[in-house]
C-alpha cells in the first residue's frame, strides 16, 4: 500500500525554484539530479566555505542504513520518517521491507518537490505499507494525527529525525517537538537523531550556516553536544552514545564527519 496526504491541504507548499532549498541542495551533494541551478550554486558555496559537508551528506545517509538494520534486529516494524527529502536507491521503506517485508513505514516533509516524488517512487512490498505526510516537523500532532492512519502506536515505531532538528531553531521549541512525538509513541520505541555541530572539527559549519541562512531555505543552525543531550534528556541513549554519525556502530577507524548521531530507546 503507498498514499501520500497533506496534513493541512490549506499549508500545502507551492515549489519555489527562485530560493535554494535543503532537500534539492541535499540531493545535489549526493550527487543526485533533483535540483535547480539555484541549489547547485548554494551547495557549491557551502562546500566552498565547509568542504567536509559532501561526507557528511554521506555519512548520515550510510548512518540511515545501519540504524534501520539495527531496529528491524529489535524487532521494530513501523517506522515514522521525519524530514525524508528527496528518494533515492534505499530508502527507509526499502531498507526495512528488505529484511521485514511486513514493515510500515510514514515519511514526512514539506518541500514540494519531495511530494511529487514520493507518489512516484515509493512503492514497496504487498506485505507492508508506505503513506507520505506532507507536514512540518514543528507540527508533531498534525503528524502524528495523520501517521495513525498506517502505524499503531500502541507498538513500538522507530521515530527517524536525520538532519531536521537542526531546523528547529529554538531549543525550546524543538524539545517540544522531540517530547511530543516520543509521548506518543508506546514504550520500547526508539528515536534515531543526526545533528550538525560546530564540535568534532566543524568549526566551518558556522560560517557555511551564516551563507545559507542568507541565500538558501528552510533556517539552519549548529547544537554542541550538551545542547543535543537536552533535546533527548527523557529518553536513554544506546552504546556507543552520542558520537559522529560516521563512527556510529561502524568501523572504529571510519573518518569522524562533524554531525552527530544517537539512537535512543523509550524506557
């Protein structure tokens, strides 16, 4: 089963190629051809002022594969994937059905071009299910009114927020977000965050973010550690903790890329 629903038909987005935006930019860095002249001129610049950002792209893509391996291993068979961006070869959908053939899966986003995509793209297997949200991330209830249509949260769902926090301005504000969607779902849940930072060499991420801020859409910013810590301080963070996203169950001489990752559980 495949759909795809507007949390808010109203706030639907309209497709905007004057302004670059995260997820076409994304997609450019990975080497994709979703992307307009105006994102491939901000993706250069940033990788311009902050060269490490196309392995960071990578890493937390090759995190994505490891962390939906490890909560298809604990027996985890609903995901909600928050801030998807645009398809590529192994989605969530795809990389769990892999081994679960009966896994749910939600995706969620708010660029148009992502939409359009998904109702081409995502399809998988008769045995599970694949809905698209388009909704924000700062909107959980809206998500998580929609979501109910496909996952039961009376079980446990992996929740995936790779690279989205960090548009989440106020800390405040993307705790509320964190906590309102863990609150909802049963325990035995898990969450799985990736976070660009200003530690573990990325030093440049800030003056990168300062040129995206001005030329490029949505909003981003840098959190420490400690800061991260805080959105998550509810839920117990899983060994090896909070680490770059590249060393994250992975090969302990895998270079560091400046983004941070945890996995945590809901006690």
């Amino acid at each position: 089963m495949v759909s795809s629903r507007t949390a808010d038909p109203d706030e639907a987005p309209r497709l905007d190629t004057s302004v670059a935006h995260r997820a076409r930019v994304w997609d450019w860095w990975l080497g994709g051809k979703d992307n307009f002249h105006v994102d491939r001129v901000a993706g250069a610049r940033v990788k311009e002022i902050f060269p490490e950002v196309v392995a960071v792209a990578r890493a937390d893509r090759e995190f994505l594969a490891r962390v939906v391996r490890f909560l298809v291993d604990a027996g985890v068979r609903q995901f909600l994937d928050i801030g998807t961006g645009l398809p590529r070869a192994d989605n969530t959908h795809s990389l769990a059905q892999r081994h679960a053939p009966e896994s749910r899966v939600v995706y969620v986003d708010n660029d148009p071009l992502v939409l359009v995509h998904a109702r081409a793209l995502l399809t998988g297997g008769p045995e599970g299910a694949i809905d698209y949200i388009d909704a924000d991330v700062r909107n959980p209830d809206r998500i998580l009114h929609a979501a109910q249509a496909t996952l039961n949260f009376s079980e446990p769902v992996g929740v995936l927020m790779l690279g989205v926090l960090n548009f989440v301005l106020d800390d405040t504000e993307a705790h509320r977000v964190v906590h309102g969607l863990m609150n909802a779902v049963s325990s035995g849940s898990y969450l799985a965050v990736t976070h660009p930072t200003h530690e573990l060499g990325g030093d440049a991420n800030r003056e990168a973010m300062k040129y995206w801020n001005a030329h490029a859409t949505p909003p981003i910013r840098t959190r420490g550690g400690n800061e991260i810590r805080r959105l998550i301080d509810d839920l117990t963070i899983l060994d090896p903790g909070l680490v770059s996203c590249a060393r994250w169950r992975n090969d302990a001489d895998a270079p560091s890329v400046p983004q941070y990752a945890a996995v945590c559980r809901k006690p």
